[in-house]
C-alpha cells in the first residue's frame, strides 16, 4: 500500500479510511515514500504483493510509468484508492474507480482485475486513457470522458487537474506553492497571508516591527489588506484571456500544421492544417486506438483505428492524461493490448 505524500497532506481523513478499510480486510504492508526513488524501491521489494496507490491520478501515472520500466507491469494487478479534489481523480473515475474511500478500499478487496490496453512512445512515457494535441501554443485544456478518453466533440474546456506551470507541474506542488491548491502565490503576499514575520515587513495584522520603516515613524499605506484589495482590483481591471476589445467574442487559437500517420497510412499532411488531435485507447476491439483529427475549415473530423500513430510538424504540446508534455517535433505512440490490470468494481 504506497500512500502518495500529496494526499498525506490533502486529504488526511480518506487516508486514515483506506488504511482502516485494508488493513481489517487483508494482511498489508504500509509505505510512506517521500519521493520517486522510494516508489520505485518500495515497488522492487513487494514480492508477491498486489500493489495498492493511495493518492491523485499524477501517483497512479507515476507507479504505472515505473512498472512499465522494470518490465513488470503485466504481471502485477494494480489497485488505487483516489483521494485529492474530484479535478485530481477525473482520471481513476473516467477508468471506473470509485471515488469514495470506503467503496474503493472495498473493490481493492473484492474487486476484479480487468485488463487495458495501453500507449507508450518511445521516451518511454506512458497514457492510460487518452492523449490530445489541441490547437495554438497556449491551449485550453480538454475534459476527459468515461473510459479515460478525451472528449473529441465541441469545444475544449477545462481539464480535471492542478493549474499546469510553464514545466507542466501543478501550480501548489512544488516550492512555487508551498503544497496549496490555490495558483501561484507572489511571495510577498503569500508570506503576509501565513503571517510569516521578516525584519522590517508586516505581519499578518499589518504592524511593523519597532524600530522598522521609513525615518519619522511614516508607513506606506500598502497594508497587507490594503495590498491584496488593491491587487485583486488590478487584476479585475485586466482583459479576460481570450477576449478582445472589451467584447464577448472569443479569439480561437490559429490551427496547427501537423502531419499524422496511423499504421504509415497518411491521414493528413502539413499542407492541411489542423484544429485538434485526439488518441484513445478506450476504443472497443482491444489493441486498437481510435484517432480523430478535426482538421481546419472541413466538414467533420476524419477518424481511423491503428496499431501505432506519429505525429510530426512544427512544435507542439500535448496533453497525457494528467499531464502536459512537449515541446516536441515528433512522436510516436504505439498500442501495447492488455499491456496492464486495474481492479475494479465487479460488474453487476
């Protein structure tokens, strides 16, 4: 049972349930890692047993990612008891795990292992249920459908997940954050909101220090509430992203110039831009992912069904599951059938 430090410190509550739930139900062993390296070593020493993520979709992508790389992952049942907000778990509901503790810990227990396809490139990176390439640099993120899969109609929307840095990390998850769920923090007001004290600065009540601010006992009148009402002012003054000259009317993103080959079959070339890509392996006939590609100014999206998909063309960001990965010129995702297990819920 590998409880992710993340939802150690989120969710304490669902942590403490899930333990109660398997540890009354089986013989568990319990691991506390505070990194990848002890994931990866708890993992190596498991011997014969299943293992169990307690955590977010970024811990279950994580443990997958290792098991793959030690050529484990077909022989080894993965189980996972979602804790964190419902945007950090969209992935484990969108595959069919039970987001409450008490009905996950129970299906680790009773559940059955159902196997899934899965994509692998050839860095070695890992997608569970779906990838999709939207259009523009800077691109809204999609929302995934049942099964894992990104939804491929309408407009993209936002994505269950953590706000992504420039990196692709989530904004409260590194030093940037401090570990909150909130976006990220200027330094100065986050160390006045937790009342963090520095010589010469105000504390969390807006006094100074004796003896600090300018000669003649004067203080600038930026208090820290003043500060923070005038900052969420300035920021209500600023344009929305996506709108224009004050109107309601949304500027979409310029189209890419990709071109994507499913199985060496050409479906588009850089010469016919691109409004969005999305791969799925959630797609019925086991081995098989389902390409849809929304190409610019057409009719409808041209769809196919193959082994292996490369995309290639100008830079490009795509989004995997939790995660945004790129830039990148080219890549190659390629279905492994039945490549992994997931307990879940026995089908009624």
């Amino acid at each position: 049972m590998i409880i992710d430090p993340t939802a150690r410190r989120t969710d304490g509550e669902s942590v403490r349930i899930a333990k109660d739930v398997l540890c009354a139900g089986a013989q568990t062993k319990i691991c506390l890692p505070d990194g990848p390296e002890e994931v990866e070593r708890a993992l190596a020493r498991r011997g014969a047993r299943r293992p169990v993520v307690v955590g977010d979709d970024r811990a279950l992508l994580r443990t997958v990612e290792l098991l793959h790389r030690r050529r484990e992952l077909a022989d080894a049942a993965l189980s996972m008891v979602p804790v964190g907000s419902s945007a950090a778990v969209a992935l484990a509901h969108a595959l069919g795990v039970p987001t409450d503790a008490v009905a996950a810990a129970r299906t680790v227990l009773d559940g059955a292992a159902r196997p899934r396809d899965l994509l692998v490139d050839e860095s070695g990176g890992v997608v569970l249920g779906g990838l999709r390439i939207p259009s523009g640099s800077h691109p809204e993120r999609p929302r995934l459908a049942p099964g894992g899969a990104y939804e491929t109609s309408g407009a993209p929307g936002a994505e269950p997940g953590a706000q992504a840095g420039p990196d692709g990390a989530p904004y409260g998850a590194g030093a940037d954050g401090h570990g909150c769920l909130c976006g990220p923090c200027d330094p100065c007001e986050r160390d006045h909101d937790h009342g963090q004290d520095h010589d010469g600065a105000a504390d969390r009540h807006g006094t100074s220090p004796p003896g600090s601010g300018p000669p003649g006992g004067h203080h600038p009148w930026w208090t820290p509430a003043a500060r923070t009402a005038r900052t969420a002012l300035t920021l209500l003054s600023l344009p929305v992203i996506g709108l224009t000259g004050g109107s309601r009317r949304r500027v979409h993103p310029p189209p890419q110039r990709l071109r994507i080959e499913a199985d060496g079959v050409l479906l588009t070339d850089l010469d016919r831009p691109v409004e969005r890509v999305s791969v799925s392996t959630a797609a019925p006939g086991g081995g098989l992912a389902e390409i849809v590609v929304h190409p610019h100014a057409a009719d409808g999206p041209l769809r196919a069904r193959a082994r292996a998909v490369t995309v290639s063309g100008q830079d490009f960001r795509y989004y995997a599951d939790a995660l945004i990965r790129g830039p990148v010129r080219s890549r190659t995702w390629t279905v492994l059938a039945e490549a992994w297990s997931l307990m879940l819920p026995p089908r009624a």
